[in-house]
C-alpha cells in the first residue's frame, strides 16, 4: 500500500530550480526580435498633459515608437471591458486613455526601442508640460468627506459590516470597565522582489503569446482578450514562476497593457519592465483609520462594542476591505455598532495586500482587547477565554469548526506565559525592558469555483492540469500530494502543469483559498479519472476485478486491486494498453455547494505570543521571540505551511516596527520609493519564531478540510507586539510602525 502523502513534509518541488537559476520569469524570457519598452510617470498629481515632445525623442538612436494618450490606438469603451476578477465597484484606470492625470506616477508614456537602455535614456530625456490643478492626497485632513462605499460584485467577497445588535453606546455609558482607542495604520507597498514584467510575444495578426508577473493567468488572459479586442483562444498567458507578489498581482498591472499594446501596433515582441520606484505607482494597502470602544462587566464580559473605520480609496473606484466586522465575529456582545467608510482621494486605487483588512483590524481589536483586560484586571489570556466565541453571533450561525480555545493552551504551554509578572514595566533584563504581549487571529475561508484536468499517460503517469498560479507558497507540490494520494500513486509518477491560460480554469490566487479551491478541483478531476479507469478496467476480458464496484477496490502503487483480495489487480500500464493505448483522460468542474455552506461561519484561528525587549534608554524595540499556534483545518504539507506561517510572522514584525510608505501630501507624492529607505527587517532582526499546527477536522469547509495559511500568520502577531511593547514599558502606542521616538520619556 501506498504512503499517504498528505500530511507529509515534502520539499518544494520546484525549489532546485529556483535556487540554480533555471525557473524562468516574466522578463528572462529572451525571444527572437525582442524590443523594450520604458514607461514615462507623471510628476504631477492632478491636472492635464499640454504637450509632449515625442518627435524629438524618436529621433535619438534606437528609439523605435512612442506611445501617449495622442497615438493610443482606440480600443475598449465600457468599463466592464476594463474589469477584472479583482475590481471594485467603479471605473477601472485606463493607461493612456487620455491627457488627464489623475495620480502622481500615473504612466503617461512608453518609449519603445531596441534596447533596455536606450529606452531607459530616452524616458528620461522626454520632456512633458502640464496645467496642474489641487489635489487632496491625505485621508485624515479628509475624514470629514467621508462617506459610505458603493456596493458592486465584490461586496460577496467582501462584506459590508454587519448589522447592529442593542445599543452599544447606551451599554457602553453603564459599562464599569471601558477601554477606547484611535489607530492610525498608513501606506504599505508589496514590494515583491521580483519587479513587474511582461514579455509579449506576437504570434501574428489578433495573437499573442504573453510572459506575465501575475496571480492569476486566466483573468489576465480575459482583461487582454477584452480590452484589445481579441478572441479569448489566441490570448495564451504564462506565469509558472512568480517572485513574490502578496496581492499586487491579483489585478492586470499597467506594463501588461502596454507591453500587448506595443507588440500588437509594431507587429514586434516587445518587453516592459518596471523599475523598482514604479512598483510604488499602482495598488498599495490603504492608510486606514480606526475607533474602538469595547466595554465589560465587573466579570470581564464583553457588554458593548463599538468599531469604526475610515479608509482611503481612488477617486474611480471604491476600494473596500472586511475591518470592522471582524469585531463581532470574535468577541459575542448583546450590543455591537460597526460602521466602515471611505474617502476619496487622488492616488491610484489601493489593492488587496496580504490579509487585506484583517492585518488592519486585528491591531485596533486586539490592542483594545488588551487594554480593557488591564481595566478590569484580568489577564489577556484570560480575557479572551472569559469572551471566546461558542458561535459567531454577528450572523447568528455556528463555526465550522474552531479550535482556537488549543490554539491559546497550547501556545501559552510552549512559550511560557504562565511566567508572565502582569505589570508594565516589571520585567528586565539589563538595560533592557522585557514585555509579553499575546493576541488572537483570525481569517476568513472561502472555496471558489474552479476546473482541472486528469491524464493517466500510456506509462501509466499521472498528468494533472491548471491555469493557477504559483506565487511561491508551494502550489505545485502541493497540488502533486492531493493528486498522489488520490490515485495511490508515488509522487515521482505525478506531474501538476500549471501557470498557464490554456489550461482549466483557476480563479486568482490569493486570499488564502487556493489550495481549497484548486485542490478540491484535482480532488475532484482524480475521483473522476478513477471512475473512469475502473470501467475500463472492469470491461477488459477475464478482468480480475469483474463484479466489483469502484468502493470495493483500491488505487495503490500503480495498480487497482480488489480489496478484499489484492491478488487480484491490473496495473494502471495494463488498463490504458487495453484503451488501445490512449491516454484515459476527465476534466472535472468543482463549484461549493452555496446552501451548505452559508449556514456555517468557516474561518481560520491562531493565539500568538511575543516577547520583546525594549532599550530603556534608546527606545530600540527587539521582537526576541515568538509563537503562533494555528487552527487551520487539515494541513496538506506541514513544511510549506510552515515557512507560510514563518513568512508572515517576519511581515508581521515589519508591519509592527518597519514598514510604511510616507508620503509628502504638499506634493501627493510618496517620498521613499525604494527598498534603501521603505525598510524591512533583515536577518538581524529576526530571533527565535516558532509555530504550532493545533489538530482540527473540519468535513464542512470543503472536500479537503482545509482552510488556507497564507494570511493567518500575518494577523494576529502585529497586535501581539504593540501588546507586548506596552507591558515592557507601559506606552500603548496605536500608530504602526512604532518608532523608537514613540517611547523614549
């Protein structure tokens, strides 16, 4: 019998190629006849483009085309054209559609030539005259024009608040015990390592072949094929290896556009590559303000809770993030008022960034969690315990599944916090401030539709196929595991095909769904392909396995045998040689049952625990250690969900103490559009991280029982840190990064 590998820790599949040089990206794609594209940013925020001297720039050497909103050949006219799986309500940007500018570093231009270089120098030599006109750039100077967000297609991913429960503010006015805050999160970029690419290759007249940095092929392939005009079977987009993207990704970036819009007008291959201070000129995490006020009995109970958020977003569409509701959902009150808005602003529109809304809000509930358990005088931990949520009131429905209650002991167990002195600033080490600071995390499940296709090759192999992406979470050899084991199969006769439009379809990856979704999909494919394969091996003459049933056999080790006699078996080789030696294929659909799983909140759960140290007289700030326990449903492979859970506790610890676009609003501008001042931690910074896998069944979630890891780790330990700086040094400090100055007397 075969081993099962889900469950097991195997190494990235990929991950020789990686490591070597030979996984190819986006723009290591050297084809015959290339050209390269440079793109021309605004330096202006607002206003309109009165001229641009191109003619002067084509005459330089090499220059080949230049591309404006004066030459732009007509395309598209309706908005739904520009959408995509990821758009928001509104009007998606159009590059180039006209001279109006409506953000700085909106592309304006794109010098094409026959080199890099010569593109580059060309770009910066092109001169451009604008009438300016006032912005507004900065949301706190704004809050007064805030307002509620229009509903569109991606309000059923992305919830409104809830509606209200009591009166919160009459229940918070007879509270003993409250405890309020006002929390300033502002600008995050993604600033994946590799930079955003697109080589497109022209296969002649209304066909492309494009080499793109993105999460997702197919909604690339469907925005090309929609905005050029084109049939969506002669678009074929590519993307086996991305490096990095963490939600910048999700959306077609502007370099695609203009990179198929060169190749198509010159009939060439053309090349465009962002620079790294364009990657600071598209979606961005949104500055986002937020209010709480949380109140309890003499108990610890949770009587009122009030949560508000205030967030920016583009002047064309209406960017939203699920903040507020997560309150409610984590914390049973009798009275709760959530209210989320956005102001207009002129920047590009903001873009989900890993735990979108989630990373934002937890750091306001938990950081006020903490603060009302100071009030009342118990224990965070025990806090917590005292309001852990049976069911999740705010939509009156029962979890799925939660073990959060072992995700707190087991964590608490493994760090030590039974240790803990409960005062502020009672713990020391040298000149250092020693604190411990907990928090709980939480993000939301979700399975998507989504397609795959099955082979068992004439060898008697496996070849299973999907357009999804692998963003580096390890994808492929996760979707080789679940394809494995369905079949019985070792891993070294399992092939996953991927990254690629022509494939079955695959929505976007992110928000942690896709080996839920994807998964369920080969699950679905194989179960199908195993159906098939026992027909056919039932239907042979003088089958062994004559008069069984598909439940009365096993798949193990490239056989189907009886199982209640396994001498009696054919081998996977036999059966596609008595297909006449075709390959035995299926193609399976798989779409969750809506009715099911509605009736069921499905989420995944995590306690994390932190120590850090605080230079008493410099104010310096060390995350010392850390663990995050999970309640994650079934874990197909513990060693990348691991390096998962490891790569949002290293974010976690930017978030909290690094990371932070700042912008200059006289000039709408941001300031530090490079990796040498937008800091991040380095391996200095990084100490003793741990983590825990808490065991948890889930049969409602989905086929697997699993519930993604790729935004948990991120959630909850940002909160845990600001926790654990106020029990050093008894500063609750609600504005992220925390800086040093923050906490020097």
């Amino acid at each position: 019998m075969s081993k099962l590998l889900k469950g097991q820790p195997i190494s990235r599949l990929e991950g020789h190629l990686k490591v070597t040089g030979q996984a190819k990206y986006a723009g290591e794609y050297n084809v015959p006849d290339l050209l390269y594209g440079y793109v021309v940013n605004s330096t202006i925020t607002k206003g309109k483009i009165t001229a641009i001297n191109s003619e002067e720039v084509k005459k330089l050497p090499g220059i080949v085309a230049v591309f404006s909103h004066l030459n732009r050949p007509s395309l598209a006219w309706f908005d739904i054209q520009y959408s995509d799986m990821d758009a928001p309500p509104g009007s998606p940007f159009r590059p180039l559609h006209k001279g109006d500018v409506i953000y700085n570093g909106q592309p304006i231009a794109l010098i094409v030539a026959e080199t890099f270089e010569q593109a580059r120098h060309a770009a910066s030599v092109l001169k451009v005259t604008y009438e300016t006109e006032e912005f507004n750039t900065d949301l706190e100077a704004n809050l007064s024009t805030a307002r509620d967000p229009k509903v569109g297609m991606a309000t059923a991913l992305k919830p409104l608040p809830p509606k209200d429960k009591g009166n919160a503010e009459e229940a918070a006015s007879l509270a003993p015990h409250s405890a309020s805050g006002y929390f300033v999160h502002g600008t995050e970029h993604h600033n994946p390592l590799e930079l955003f690419a697109t080589t497109t290759v022209y296969d002649g007249p209304g066909k492309v072949t494009i080499y793109d940095k993105t999460q997702g092929t197919i909604n690339c392939q469907l925005y090309v094929g929609n905005v050029f005009g084109l049939h969506f079977k002669d678009v074929r987009v590519i993307s086996p290896y991305v490096g990095g993207a963490f939600g910048s990704g999700l959306r077609p970036q502007y370099q695609l556009f203009l990179s198929v819009m060169a190749a198509l007008e010159l009939k060439r291959n053309v090349r465009v590559t962002l620079s790294r201070s364009q990657m600071f000129t598209f979606g961005h995490r949104p500055p986002t303000i937020q209010t709480t006020r949380f109140s309890a009995n003499a108990d610890g109970k949770i009587t009122s809770l009030y949560h508000k958020a205030v967030a920016e977003t583009s002047r064309n569409e209406d960017y939203t993030e699920v903040v507020v509701n997560w309150s409610p959902m984590l914390y049973p009150s009798p009275n709760f008022a959530t209210e989320y808005q956005l102001v207009p602003l002129d920047v590009f529109s903001p873009l989900d960034m890993r735990a979108p809304g989630g990373s934002t809000a937890l750091h306001a509930i938990e950081s006020t969690m903490d603060e009302l358990a100071y009030k009342v005088g118990k224990d965070p931990l025990e806090m917590r315990l005292i309001n852990y949520a049976e069911k999740d009131e705010s939509a009156g429905r029962p979890f799925s599944s939660k073990e959060l209650r072992e995700c707190f002991a087991q964590g608490a167990e493994k760090f030590g916090w039974d240790k803990r002195n409960p005062m502020p600033r009672s713990m020391k080490k040298g000149n250092k401030l020693v604190g411990y600071g907990m928090a709980t995390g939480v993000w939301e499940s979700m399975t998507l539709p989504a397609r795959a296709e099955a082979t068992i090759r004439t060898d008697g192999s496996l070849l299973v196929k999907s357009a999804v992406t692998d963003i580096g979470t390890g994808t492929l050899t996760v979707m080789t595991q679940i394809a494995a084991d369905e079949l019985g199969l070792p891993l070294e006769l399992v092939t996953f095909e991927y990254g690629d439009s022509k494939m079955p379809f695959a929505p976007i990856q992110g928000g942690s769904f896709t080996v839920s979704t994807v998964g369920s999909a080969v699950t679905a494919a194989v179960r199908a392909l195993r159906k098939k394969i026992f027909k056919i091996a039932a239907g042979i003459t003088n089958s062994p396995l004559d008069g069984y049933k598909l439940d009365e056999v096993t798949f193990s080790d490239g056989y189907v045998f009886a199982s209640d006699a396994p001498d009696k078996k054919l081998s996977l080789f036999q059966i596609v040689s008595a297909n006449k030696g075709k390959v035995i294929s299926t193609k399976k659909l798989n779409v969750p049952n809506p009715l099911k799983l509605k009736k069921h909140t499905r989420a995944a759960h995590s306690a994390v625990f932190v120590e850090v140290e605080v230079d008493e007289e410099l104010g310096m700030v060390n995350v010392t250690r850390a663990i995050t326990a999970v309640a994650a449903g079934t874990v197909i492979n513990p060693k990348t969900a691991r390096s998962q859970i490891l790569g949002g506790m290293v974010w976690s610890i930017s978030k909290a103490l690094r990371e932070e676009t700042i912008p200059d609003h006289r000039f709408g501008k941001y300031m530090n559009q490079n990796l040498a001042e937008y800091h991040i931690p380095v391996h200095a910074d990084i100490h003793d991280l741990d983590v825990i896998f808490v065991e948890e069944k889930d049969e409602i979630v989905n086929e697997l029982g699993s519930k993604g890891l790729g935004e948990i780790g991120l959630v909850g330990m940002p909160p845990a840190i600001a926790n654990a700086i106020f029990h050093a040094t008894g500063k609750r400090i609600n504005k992220f990064p925390i800086h040093f100055e923050m906490l020097i007397d």
